[in-house]
C-alpha cells in the first residue's frame, strides 16, 4: 500500500481461493510468519521486472524511479526529431528530467519513513534509486517554455499527442497558452458570440485538453488560437472550448461578467472566457480560494490585459476580495471603473 501502517508499510489484502474472512496481517506479523525480512520496493520502483527478478538474500538493486502514471518515453522520442537547442526539444528533456528527479527524490524519502518505522529484522531494501541531478521546468525561461509547447501543440502526430497527455498528467498544461477545457451554451448569448466567432481548423496534440471524441468536429477560437469542439449528442449540440491561461495584447479589459463561466469583456468589444490556469479554480459569493483567485486575476487584468491565470488565491487587493466575496447574482457585469474603485478601496 502507498503508506504506513502498524509495524511497517501497510498491506493490501488478498483474496485466497477458498479461503473465507482471511485474518489481516501487519508488516511484522507477516515477516515473523514467513521467517525472513521482507523486500519492500517504494511506489516510483514498484516495477515488474524488478519484482519477478528479486530473489530472498539478494542486495538492493538499484534502478531508475518512474511515475507509474505516466510514460516518459514518448518525450524522449519526439525529442529525437529536434535539434537539441529548439525549444520543442528543450522543454521535452527538462521535462523527462524534472519527472525523473522528482520520483527519485520521492523513492529516497519512502525509504527512508518504511526504515525509520520498521522493527529492526523484518525489512530489506529490495530497490534504491538511481542517483538523479535535480531539474526543473522552471530553470528554463519562460519564453522557451512557451514556444516549445506552442511547437508540439501544432503538431498533428499521435507522438506529440502522446507528449501533451504526459504533460497534462504532470502539471495540466502549465506553460500553453490554453487548458482546462469548458462548456459553452448555445442559445447564451455571451457563449454564442464565443459560437459564431468559431472556425474549422484540422485536430492537432492540443485537442488534448479537450479530450475530443474522433466524431467530433474541430475548431478553432480566432481571438486567442484556442481549440475547441462541436459534438452532437442525443441532447442535441454541444460546444467544448479550451480555456487561455493569458489574453492576447489586442485592447483594455472593461467589463467583468459573473456568470458559469466568467467572462471578461475588452475595449474592442470582444468576449473571453475568464484566462484560468489548472491549479485554481475561479468563483464569487464566498470567502474562499474561488473568489481569491478571481480577485487576484482582475487585479492583474486591469494592469495588463496579456498577465497571465492566477497561479494563487491571495496576492490582490484587500477591496477586490472583498467585493468577490459578496453574494451578486449570476449575470452581474461589473464595470472597469466599479473594480478599479474596489480595487482602491472605494
């Protein structure tokens, strides 16, 4: 089990043919029972391979940590179609490492909670990680970062398809200009001028985040390059859209819609869905993370209409909280000049 129990690591129970309301056993139960320390591979060396070849006596050997949830070697072979200084390649590397780095780092610290929680005698290391310098997205620059997912976001292969699945299991899209994906009402008027702004466009890896259906027809929002999709269901049409995580420099944000979804509307007369990132949420009407994420991307909007989601639920204006905290109706538009004046405190 991925924790500790009564003795030692926990234990799953397995049914035993014939075997009726087995008694559960502890961790030291059960080596006392078999005579003998018991192996024990942390979660990120929780692999086959290395399971069926253990043998009792044998040292720990030691192997490469993984994430068991995701599959690290499409990076590397989409990276080999690049020139190890193009973006695309950049970000694919630095991720493989970051990932790696990470899960070894996790493999060192399960080992060391089940050797400081077990009785002396019934464990024995079966796997240790192999060594692994630390890395992180972060070390590249943000400009990489971002054209080199734009680069495999564009590409139209079950390669790059497979790299963005990967990428969105490890920290949902942070670095793309779009992720989460939602819903769009025909017959809304606000989501219908989202709808008729729509155009065809071929599926490429960044319908990813929509996880398109292979029926369904895809799309494309001209105002922010955003994927979306039109399905036809038994409940009639259905429009799905990838939502920015940053606006394009086109003109001031004036007006703010409280409404599922938020909308922001800019100087030009043009509608978005609420920039949103994948770790916070946004709301209103309580005081909670919802509204503080809200609060801090308007703060951020009326500087520079291109900053990018909230990546935290503090960080604004003591009055912008405050207003977003309040119970408004659904459907409320809040002016430029009402949240500036919140915003200074009026």
């Amino acid at each position: 089990m991925p924790h500790l129990g009564v003795g030692g690591p926990a234990l799953h129970q397995v049914s035993i043919p014939g075997v009726e309301d087995a008694p559960e056993a502890a961790w030291d139960q059960l080596a006392e029972a078999l005579g003998l320390p018991l192996p024990f591979w942390s979660i990120p060396l929780q692999q086959r391979q290395l399971i069926d070849a253990w043998q009792p006596g044998r040292p720990a050997v030691q192997a490469s940590a993984v994430d068991p949830e995701m599959d690290l070697d499409v990076l590397l072979r989409l990276t080999a179609l690049y020139d190890s200084d193009h973006p695309a390649a950049q970000v694919l590397v630095r991720l493989f490492r970051t990932v790696t780095w990470r899960e070894a780092q996790a493999a060192a610290q399960m080992i060391a909670m089940a050797e400081s929680m077990t009785l002396d005698g019934t464990l024995m290391i079966a796997a240790r990680s192999l060594p692994v310098p630390r890395d992180h997205l972060d070390e590249l620059a943000e400009t990489v970062r971002r054209a080199g997912w734009l680069e495999i976001l564009g590409r139209a292969d079950v390669l790059a398809d497979a790299c963005v699945e990967q990428l969105v299991r490890w920290d949902g899209g942070r670095d793309c200009p779009f992720g989460a994906p939602t819903d769009l009402t025909p017959g809304d008027p606000i989501s219908d001028e989202v709808i008729a702004r729509l155009t065809p466009t071929a599926r490429t890896a960044a319908f990813r985040f929509l996880d398109a259906p292979p029926n369904a027809e895809t799309l494309v929002d001209p105002a922010t390059d955003a994927p979306a999709i039109r399905i036809t269901t038994k409940d009639g049409i259905r429009f799905r859209i990838a939502v920015s995580q940053w606006l394009p420099p086109t003109s001031l944000f004036v007006e703010h819609v409280l409404d599922d979804p938020i909308w922001i509307r800019t100087a030009d007369d043009t509608v978005y869905r609420a920039p949103q990132g994948p770790r916070w949420g946004l709301g209103w009407g309580y005081a909670s993370n919802g509204p503080g994420a809200l609060a801090l991307l308007i703060h951020r909007l009326l500087d520079d209409i291109t900053a990018r989601a909230a990546d935290d639920t503090r960080g604004a204006p003591e009055g912008l909280e405050r207003l977003l905290s309040t119970t408004l109706p659904r459907g409320t538009h809040l002016s430029r000049a009402q949240l500036e004046a919140a915003r200074a405190g009026r």
